[in-house]
C-alpha cells in the first residue's frame, strides 16, 4: 500500500479556499463598489479590487463546499455514520458555537475602536447609529452553520438510505453537472441580490440549500468519482474561454454600488433586494462564472497542488484558526491605516501580510498541539 495515500490536493485547495477569505475582505476595503457596506472601507478606493472581490467572491466558498463534501464523503467511508457525525459536531458545530460569541464581543470592540480614531469614519458606522434592532448575523462564520447544516441531511440521508448509494454518483454525471446544477444555482440565486450574499442567518436559508448544498453534493460524487477527475482535465481551455465570456458579461451587466439608503433598508429587513431589469440575465452569466470559475480552479488545483512540503502543511493546518479570527484582525490593521497617506495597493498589501503573520504566529503559540489545535483539527498522533 502506498505510504503517502493521503489526497493533498485536497488539503491545499481548502486552504486556498480559506486564505482567499483573507484576500477577499482585505479588498472589500478598496472597492468602490463595496464602499458603503465594508466596515473598514478607505476614503482611497481603486477600481481593481473591484474586479478582485467579485471574481474571488464567485468561486472561493463554492470551491469550498466541494471540498467539504468530498472530505464527508471521504469520512463516511473510512468509519461509519455515526463517527461522521460525531467528528462533524466536533469540529464544525462546536467551534461555531464556541467562536460566534466570542467573535460578536471582539467585533463591537473593534469597530468601537474604529469608530474612535478612523478619520473619515467608513459610511457603514452612519447605517449602525439609524439600525436600532439590526438583523442577527453568523458573520463570517455562517459557513460552519451551513456545512453543519449540510452535514446533517447528508448523515440522514446515509443512515435512512432513503436514496442509496447510486444517488452519490449521480452528482458528477455531465448531466448534473451541464444542466442540473446550472439550473439549480439559477433558480437558487433568482431572488437574490448580485453579488448574492452570504446566508449568514441563524435560521436556515433554503437558496443555499440549492446553491452551496449543490457543489456539496458535487463534492460528494467527485470522492465516489475520482478516476473521472483526470478526464475533465482536457476541458481545462474551453473552460477558461467560457470563464472569459462570462466574466465580461457579468461585469458588463453588474449594478451601480448600493447606496447608503439601499445599506439602511439592507440592514433593516436582512437582505439586498434583487432588481433590475436584466437580473434574470445577470443571474445566469453570474452562475456560468461561478461554474466554470469552480471547476477551473479545482482542475488545476488537482493538477498542481498535489503535493507536501513542511511549509504547506504547516499553512494548511493553521488555515481553519486564520480564518475564524482573520476579521476582526483586519479591522484592527486597516481602521489605522484609513488615517494614512500610503498608496492603496501598499495598504492591501500590509492588510494581507500582517494578518496572515498574526494568523500563523498566533497559531504555532496558541493553537498547535494544544485543546484548541484538537478542537479544530482533530488530535495528532506523534510520529517515530
């Protein structure tokens, strides 16, 4: 048996999912478009990252979720369903309750600190004082309520054997993936706003049950699947013009930046209403994006990735930790830098940087080998 059967691919893209988070909401400080909804937005905004947020955001958490798919499909197979279970309680529903209190505290402190040395102060602290009884939000947790969320019917469904096994297969045929899913995200995301946002309610929210639990389940059929991986590599160029085509139309039909007011009433109600007379257009270039833009990024993830080295497990190990604190630590990084003269490009740098070395740091001395390492990665056993 081979002594490295271990699919390190699969690590890496995780990671990659995650850390792209800490890009991604870097960004949304520099994006005019996301201006009047990010809590450290800067007075200095560049077009760019406009770009750079809406792509990253079309496919990071959906790559995400193949990915946990795949590993409970993996899991499943290795034990059983009732160790799935207790090992998804574990170590997705117990840090969400454990960090969601937590991460509300350390939020109100630090956009309490925001709010007291930012000059100007970002348009988003003006919606906080109208808000009186804001909607409560998972923040940037609300991926572990979801997958858990995921996790669960997929448990019921093992344990019931409502749909046999066949039904795990079924999610990688061309099929699904041609026409079951493009029409599953396209009706999933109808009535959502664009970009579609976060499902960051406590109480479930079915679109993402279509959306996320889609490239879920994906997941799943690619585990049962793994030879037909390497076939999907000779599309590898046709996706990339399809991704193009797409990308320009969904760039071409995106909205102007929300204003305060739509922020306001946004807060109030707990979504962005979806308007515009080219939504149902828009809606269909998005979810062609987040597709192939997926499936591109996994190909070459599989291709490229698969791979160890000490320093990518060590980034792979810690990425869980660095991304549960990775908020609030840039808002503790760009709320200062709002006060200075530095070029934009070199304050997304910094924001960057400094909070993956925060992340890194504060997980060799706070999180590796100690309760919290376990709770999050589960207990390593030492090597001879």
């Amino acid at each position: 048996m081979n002594k490295d059967s271990r699919l390190h691919y699969i690590d890496n893209l995780r990671s990659l999912a995650l850390l792209l988070g800490i890009v991604f909401h870097a960004a949304l400080a520099y994006s005019p478009f996301f201006s009047n909804i990010w809590f450290t937005a800067d007075p200095s905004t560049y077009g760019l990252f406009d770009y750079i947020t809406h792509t990253l955001h079309l496919f990071r958490m959906p790559l995400f979720f193949i990915i946990a798919g795949f590993c409970s499909a993996l899991l499943i197979d290795k034990s059983s369903n009732a160790r799935f279970l207790h090992h998804r309680s574990k170590h997705i529903l117990l840090p969400f309750i454990v960090f969601l209190p937590l991460s509300f505290a350390v939020y109100y402190h630090a956009l309490s600190f925001g709010a007291g040395i930012a000059n100007p102060i970002p348009p988003i602290f003006a919606v906080f004082k109208v808000i009186k009884e804001p909607v409560v939000s998972t923040m940037h947790l609300w991926f572990l309520w979801n997958l858990f969320q995921f996790c669960l019917i997929h448990w019921l469904l093992k344990t019931t054997d409502l749909l046999g096994n066949k039904f795990d297969a079924l999610s990688v045929h061309p099929l699904f993936m041609w026409v079951v899913l493009p029409i599953a995200l396209t009706f999933s995301l109808m009535g959502q706003s664009i970009p579609f946002p976060a499902p960051d309610k406590l109480t479930p929210q079915l679109w993402s049950y279509g959306f996320y639990g889609s490239f879920y389940w994906l997941g799943v059929g690619l585990y049962k699947k793994q030879l037909l991986i390497w076939s999907y590599h000779k599309y590898l160029w046709p996706l990339i013009l399809g991704v193009a085509i797409s990308l320009t139309g969904y760039f071409s039909l995106l909205p102007a930046a929300p204003s305060l007011d739509e922020v306001i009433a946004a807060a109030t109600t707990g979504y962005f209403a979806a308007a515009g007379e080219l939504h149902v257009l828009h809606v269909l270039s998005q979810g062609l994006s987040v597709i192939l833009l997926t499936a591109i990024t996994f190909l070459l993830g599989h291709r490229f990735l698969n791979h160890q080295s000490k320093l990518s497990r060590s980034i792979s190990n810690a990425s869980y930790w660095v991304y549960l604190i990775h908020v609030p630590v840039l808002i503790y990084i760009q709320i200062p830098l709002i006060n200075t003269n530095l070029p934009v490009l070199v304050k997304f740098i910094v924001s960057v940087v400094v909070t993956l070395l925060i992340g890194q740091i504060s997980y060799l001395l706070l999180v590796k080998n100690k309760w919290l390492g376990a709770l999050l990665n589960g207990r390593r056993t030492k090597k001879r």
